[in-house]
C-alpha cells in the first residue's frame, strides 16, 4: 500500500453567516507539508518576537521581514504549501448562478465540475451587476440570497423568499429586457425544489460553505501526485463526517482521512494559520486597491489557479485564476 501523505490546514476569514460583511470578503484556506520538529521552530521564533503578555501568535503581528521570509524563496514553504482563496462576494454570485442554471453539489465552481460555464458566467454577473443595478440595490440583493440560503432553520422561511424575490421586483427594469432578472423572477419553482430537498435530504451540501470547496480543492491539489492524503484541520464544525465522506467520494479514496485538533496542540497547524492569514490580508489588500506589490509577488506561487476569484479592476492578481490573466505580475 502506497504511504500517505499527511497535511496540515487552517483557514482565514471565516465571517460565520455574513459572507457580505465588506470589511472582511476574503476567506483563504492554507495547506501545508512541513515537518513538525521545523513547524515548531519556526512557531518558537515568533514567539519570541511577540511580546511576552500576547495570549494569541497572529500572522497580523508578524513583522514584514518575517512574512518575507515565510513566504520567500529561502522560507520553509516555498514548493511546500498551497493557498485556496475565494472572494466570498463572487462565492455568493456563483451559488446565484447556480440557482438559475444548475444545480447544487459538492463539485459545483470547483476544478472537478466539467461545466465551468456557470463560473464564467459569474465572474461577468459579478462585475457587470453593480454597473448595471447599481452598488446598493445590487449588495441588497445578494444579501437577501445569502439569507436565503443560510438560515439555521432546516427549511427557508416564507419571509426570507418574499424578501428575496421582492429585492429581485426592484431591479426589473420595466419595458427593458433583463434576462438575469427575469430568470430570477421566474426561479420560484427552483426555491420552492430546494426548500424540498434541504428538509429531506440529509445529503444536501451546505449552499454557502466556502470551507468545503476549498478543502476539496486542497485535497485534490495534494493528491495529484498520485499519493493518498491524509489531513489534519483545525476545529471547524463545518467539517461534519458526513461531508467528510462526501468529499472522499468525490476523490475516489485519495483522501485517507480528515483529522480534526486544537491549532494548538500542532506546529504544523499553526504554520497553516499564519500562512491563511497572510494570504487574507494579502488578497484583501488587493480587493481594495491597497495591495503590496513585493508581498503580492511572494504569495503567487502559492495560490490555486481554481481560487473562487476575479478581479474587479479587470486584470488578474494570481496566475491562471478564473477572471484573470494566465501569468505574470
């Protein structure tokens, strides 16, 4: 039997049912092969950089020498580790695409759906759709998706799909064809299909996860090599057995299992964390139009080219993501 190769992860950006909250829209996943004896090295030298009375070691203290260090071609991780990032805002247009010509599913917006139509198609809703709404009426839509699909009910509210379609009656255009809001307009049999299957079907993948696409595409970004993977995650209740076996399933067996621990009982964890959160701060930066260009350039090589991505601005941040160029700063 072929020796597995053991992971270790973490994620940045979990913003529980706020996926919109503006100041916080990128979430990123990190994964990492690394040694424990030199994860645990390294997580000693920063703390001995932090004050003695920090209770907490964020890659938010660290200092710019050691991001550039850690991310840098004589670092630890360079050719050891991976970055999944997803801008929450297009995650959410995605699954609105999804609602008008697909169907949800673990594989949906990943490297393992064969029909990337539906991305592509929201990488354009996702920028043409505050040009042509407007910013606010457009962000009141999306939230009122969002709520939609997020309730902690087992089943959707009438109140919550009122709302929803009564956001979608303002920005129909009277007299002009919009073939977006028309297809929304008319989607209330797929709501009502979907209120169905998500009180009846324990299978149903959670809508609005951005951690299970991204530990997918972990997964299968490690297991290219033909070796089985096993992974050893943070705590995250969103990682239930069930979805679990789902995602194992989805890689014919490549991925052995899935660990769950404390960050703390386990370097590798922690280096995973501080990856995440410097590829978040990253990313965001450049979301806003902030963004480093030194520490931009060090974090390309560890970004998923199927990151959940598109720059708004119109050029890329990251080679070969959907939405940008194919290389090059």
């Amino acid at each position: 039997m072929q020796a597995f190769i053991e992971i270790a992860c973490d994620e940045s950006g979990f913003s529980g049912t706020n996926l919109l909250d503006p100041d916080n829209r990128v979430f990123a996943h990190a994964s990492v092969d690394v040694d424990a004896g030199l994860a645990g090295e390294f997580i000693g030298e920063v703390r001995a950089s932090f004050p003695k009375s920090a209770a907490e070691y964020k890659s938010g203290r660290l200092r710019r020498p050691a991001l550039q260090w850690l991310l840098g071609p004589h670092g630890p991780l360079i050719g050891h580790a991976h970055v999944h990032l997803i801008d929450k805002t297009l995650f959410v247009v995605h699954r609105l695409v999804d609602l008008l010509a697909g169907e949800p599913s673990y594989i949906s917006g990943t490297s393992l759906d064969q029909d990337q139509r539906f991305m592509s198609m929201a990488v354009a809703l996702h920028r043409l759709g505050p040009v042509t709404y407007g910013s606010s009426p457009w962000r009141a839509l999306l939230q009122t998706f969002a709520a939609l699909l997020r309730s902690k009910r087992p089943w959707m509210t009438d109140a919550q799909v009122d709302a929803f379609f009564c956001a979608v009656a303002e920005l129909r255009m009277p007299g002009q064809p919009d073939e977006i809001m028309d297809l929304l307009w008319q989607a209330r049999p797929r709501i009502d299909s979907l209120r169905n299957s998500l009180r009846h079907d324990p299978n149903m993948p959670p809508l609005l996860e951005p951690l299970i696409p991204a530990l997918l595409e972990t997964a299968r970004y490690w297991c290219a090599g033909g070796r089985p993977v096993s992974i050893v995650h943070d705590e995250q209740s969103a990682l239930t057995p069930s979805r679990i076996r789902q995602i194992q399933r989805l890689l014919d067996g490549r991925l052995s299992a899935v660990r769950r621990v404390d960050s703390r009982s386990d370097p590798r964890v922690q280096v995973a964390d501080f990856l995440a959160g410097a590829a978040r701060r990253i990313a965001a930066a450049e979301l806003r139009g902030q963004g480093d260009n030194e520490l931009t350039a060090l974090l390309r090589p560890y970004v998923d080219p199927y990151s959940i991505w598109a720059d708004d601005r119109g050029s890329g941040y990251w080679p070969s993501c959907r939405g940008g160029r194919s290389a090059g700063p």
